[in-house]
C-alpha cells in the first residue's frame, strides 16, 4: 500500500485465496474456499493486534439456466476475525474474534 501524495507510511501486505468445486450433474455445483490475509502493522487496513487472517468458506450453485441464471449460497468463517469492516457481508472489524457470515445471491446474465 502506497499513500501516494496524500503522506503516511506504506506497508506490504500479501494474501492468497485457493477455491476447488465440483459440479454434481448441470444444475449443481458444491464448492470450498480459504483465503489467507496477513497484513503489517503499519497497514491502512490493520485493526488491533491481529495481523493474519483466515477465512474458510463452503457453498453450492444452482444453475437455473445454464450459467445465464444460477442461485449461490455459502456460509463462512474467519476463525481469526477481520482486519477492517466488511459490512456488505454482515463483518465487523475486531481483533481475534470469530466472525461467521451466510450469504445468498442471484445472478443473471442476459
């Protein structure tokens, strides 16, 4: 993270994410995901103490139309909390607390 003109430090976070799924038959699909976050302590984006996130996930697709039409559902954990608010999903920003989230959405593409 670079602050630019507008002053402050940088810092160098770094993260990774791994998914995997597997399609059941043309309407299903089950999928799994981790996600890594570490961030330095001078980071914009730091909260706390806490500067290594986790956040594991588990969800399916259902394909109404091909892929044009699908249905999504997952559930989530960071087992480590999160280094800021993530309000979108119903996150807060906390130091080694346990977050959980489940989520749903509809996808059309026309």
């Amino acid at each position: 993270t670079d602050p630019g003109n507008g002053g402050g430090n940088s810092s160098w976070d770094c993260g990774g994410l791994a998914q995997v799924s597997y399609l059941l038959n043309t309407q299903w699909e089950i999928f799994g995901r981790y996600d890594y976050l570490h961030v330095s302590s001078d980071s914009p984006i730091s909260h706390g103490t806490e500067n290594t996130f986790h956040e594991i996930a588990v969800g399916v697709n259902y394909y109404l139309h091909g892929h044009n039409a699908k249905i999504t559902v997952d559930a989530g954990w960071l087992p480590n909390g999160a280094p800021n608010n993530e309000s979108q999903i119903g996150v807060l920003a906390n130091d080694g607390e346990n977050e959980y989230y489940v989520r749903g959405q509809f996808q059309l593409v026309l």
